[in-house]
C-alpha cells in the first residue's frame, strides 16, 4: 500500500504505520447491520483515541471480498456504499460531504490544550481499476478513506517543537506556516501536474486561470516553497469527479466508460490548507479549539454536507 498509493499523505501514513483499520470480511457482512456498526465504530474509536495522541491521522474502513471486488459498478454497489457509510457516520446522501472529527490533546508548558480538525470521508473500490476513476481504486473490495492533513500538520509542529524548544517562541506562526510550505506542496503533487494522454482524474491548473490566482505578498513568500509547483494555481485544480465527495455518484453509471463522457470541473479547491477567507481553513487546517464541555463520545454519528 505505502508503494501504489497515489496519496501522498496516505503513502507517509502507511509507510509509518500510522494509518488505522477496520477490516470486515463477507461473514462480518452476513451477521447483519448491528454487527457492522460495532465493528466500525469499536475501529473508530481506537482510531480516534490514537489521534489524541497523534499516534494516527488516517483511518481505513475495508470491505474485503471477492464478491464486491467482482461485482459492476452500478446501483448495488452505490446501494453497498450508501450502507456501509450510513453504519459509519449516520448519513448515506450521495454526492455530498460527510465529515468525521479528530482531536489532538496539546502540552503548551504543561497546559493541556485541545483542537478539534473535521475530517472528509472517500469511497474507493475494486471496480475503479481500468476506469477513468481509478484513482479511487483499492484491491479486494471497497472501502472509505478517511485523512485529516491538518491535523497530521499540527501534530508535526508539536514534534519539532518538542525536539527543537526554540521553535516555541513561533508556536503562533507554526502551524500555519507547516499547512502552506509543507500541506500545500504535498497536496499539490498529490493531485499531479496535467499531462498530454494522462489517466490521472484530477490534475494542476496554470496559475492565472482563476481569480483567486493573485500575486499577493503571501505568495511571493510561498513561491521559493512551492519550487516547480509555482507555475500552476495554489487555490484550485481541475478533476473528473468532486474529491470531497464521499460517494460521486459518476463512480456507479456504467454508462460514463471513458473519460470523454465526464465533464470536466473546476471547483476543486487547495484555499482550505493556506486560506483564511475559506471558511474550512479553520475546521479543516489549522483546527478549532475544543474543550470539555465540547465534549461529545467520539463514537457519535456525525456528518456534514455543507459545501465550500
């Protein structure tokens, strides 16, 4: 996985061992709903307790079985999908955001301090192989995708920090200068630069392209950080499908065979790692702070479908 995992993010969690599992198999399936839901959320709550700690940042939900890694990609397999994240975050509506949360428990001088990161959830399959999604493809079955970067960022802050007590004198500035100058170049080549005859379902923008591509003081300052990358938008990109998305319905029309049947969209957007006008730079990037009395079992249904 560390080795074919088109996600960069994903490729240093699994290479650390850091990334989280819940693997069911056709008899977890069979024994019925309330089976599942346990079994999920038993996985997400050890998840959740390890990123307190930020021991974890990723979290896998995995179906493995031959029959739903054989099976079309059509409506049953949507129905499979909507099931299954139905069990996991209490919502099931396709083509929109479903979000989980993370907390990271901080040690500022011996004062605890909690921040709060909500986390987008991912469908991928089997079926994506061969396909014009198959960036979305995981071998064995289907599963959803869950990686928190701004809470992988800040826990790589508290590190240094603790490794390098100067940097403390920054703890301010940190954080957002770790989601730009680190979060926002690997992002970047996560999605790929365009090229001629590429099967990638997303890919860069020029810069210039979009009205957010402003030559601002931030980006002059960005511009050495982001080396090559500087040539193409460090707020949006353009794809196939909508990546925050957690179950595009475009994966389940057998119809859609090639990638000239889908249109191309460029509301796909980088702002929420570097922007404070993006109203999920603080719920996504630098995380909010939470205390006791926000406290809610993290084993609670959540999601949410607003858009940005």
């Amino acid at each position: 996985m560390a080795e074919n995992q088109p996600c960069w993010f994903g490729k240093m969690e699994a290479k650390a061992r850091r990334l989280a599992f819940c693997i069911l198999t056709e008899n977890d399936i069979e024994r019925g709903d309330d089976h599942v839901r346990a079994a999920i959320q038993a996985e997400r709550l050890d998840w959740k307790r390890r990123a307190a700690s930020g021991e974890s940042h990723g979290f896998l939900i995995v179906v493995v079985s031959e029959r739903v890694a054989t099976a079309r990609p059509n409506g049953a397999l949507q129905r499979l999908a909507q099931r299954l994240c139905e069990l996991y975050l209490g919502a099931d509506a396709i083509d929109e955001i479903h979000l989980d949360d993370l907390i990271l428990e901080l040690d500022a001088n011996g004062v605890k301090e909690w921040r709060r990161w909500r986390v987008g959830a991912n469908f991928f399959s089997s079926q994506g192989d061969g396909r014009w999604w198959r960036d979305h493809r995981i071998p064995g079955g289907i599963a959803f995708s869950m990686n928190s970067v701004g809470h992988m960022a800040r826990n790589r802050v508290e590190v240094a920090s603790r490794r390098k007590p100067e940097l403390a004198a920054r703890c301010a500035a940190l954080p957002r200068e770790k989601l730009a100058y680190w979060a926002l170049p690997t992002a970047m080549n996560t999605i790929g630069a365009p090229v001629q005859g590429g099967t990638r379902g997303t890919w860069l923008a020029k810069r210039g392209e979009f009205p957010e591509d402003r030559d601002t003081p931030w980006f002059e300052t960005a511009r050495a950080e982001l080396r090559m990358l500087a040539e193409y938008s460090e707020n949006r990109y353009k794809g196939l499908y909508h990546t925050d998305h957690t179950i595009p319905t475009v994966y389940f029309n057998e119809a859609l065979t090639s990638r000239e049947h889908v249109s191309e969209r460029d509301d796909l957007f980088f702002t929420y790692l570097h922007s404070a006008s993006d109203e999920a730079f603080e719920s996504m990037g630098l995380g909010i702070e939470w205390t006791r009395d926000d406290r809610t079992e993290p084993t609670d249904r959540d999601s949410d479908r607003s858009e940005r």
